[in-house]
C-alpha cells in the first residue's frame, strides 16, 4: 500500500551575502543519503525532460532540509511547512536568495521506491510541479525516518539573485 503526504510552499527572501553552491549531488551509497541522492537525480531528470536546466545541489541546504524531515519524523512539528521563514533566513544567511520553495512528502514504510514515488506525486501536484519546474537554481533534499519506519521528505528549491 502507497500512502504517500504532500505539501508545497514558497517564501520570498531578501537579499544576503554568502557562498556560491557546491555543484555536486550528495552522495549515493544505501539508506537515507541513497534515498535522497535517487531523489535529486529524478528531479533533474523529470527538469531535463521538461527543457530545465538541472539543480546544483548545495549540502548547507540538504542540511536545513534534512533537519525539517527530522523534526517531522520526531512529532516536534507537523507534517508541512512549520518553520519555513526560519529556513529562507538560514538560507539567505549562505547565499543571495530571491526566493524559497520546499516540497515535502511523508511516505509510509514498506513501499519500495520512495525516491521515484515521492517524484512522481510531486509531478502529479500542480503545486508541486511549480517548484519542481521554478526557475530555481540550488537545492538541497533531507530524509528521515520516523520510529515506526516512515520516512519525511523535504526538498528546498533556491532561486538566486
């Protein structure tokens, strides 16, 4: 059985100082970083057969990601967008930020493929989609699993300035 959660949101951000993003994925290998390495890699895919240009991924962001599925993993905030402004203003705090979309997804255990799930519902969501398709230029993607074996998805999509 596939139960699969989703949520979109965007922040408009202000301009800030930073470093440019690292222009490498994160690394693959078996658990959560594979997980997030396969989901990285299906949404540039699903980008290059949209004419897209690919994501530059930047860990700091994979960081703040992966610190949102965790605290949705660990019940301290609600499946969604809770703290999102705090996110935008970690971000802005790295690099010059227009704007800050994020989707997140909740997969229950014991589906095979999360990575290509989780894509595929977000291609299906016009909400989704949108930040999937923005003119975004960095991302980063944070898994975690909760105690009984679901796992939370979170990817934030940075528009630079």
């Amino acid at each position: 059985m596939l139960v699969l959660a989703l949520g979109a949101c965007s922040e408009a951000g202000r301009p800030a100082g930073g470093s440019a993003p690292r222009a490498a994925p994160p690394p693959a290998g078996s658990g959560l970083g594979s997980i997030e390495a396969r989901i990285f890699a299906s949404v540039n895919a699903y980008r290059a057969s949209a004419g897209l240009s690919a994501y530059r991924y930047d860990d700091r962001v994979a960081s703040l990601a992966r610190a949102h599925s965790q605290a949705m993993a660990r019940g301290a905030v609600s499946m969604g967008h809770d703290g999102m402004r705090s996110r935008l203003s970690a971000v802005q705090g790295m690099m010059s930020v227009r704007n800050l979309a994020e989707n997140v997804a909740r997969k229950r255990a014991g589906s095979r493929d999360v990575a290509s799930a989780v894509v595929a519902d977000w291609v299906g969501s016009a909400v989704h989609r949108r930040n999937l398709r923005g003119p975004h230029q960095v991302t980063g993607v944070g898994v975690a699993r909760a105690g009984d074996g679901t796992l939370y998805v979170t990817e934030l999509y940075v528009q630079l300035r």
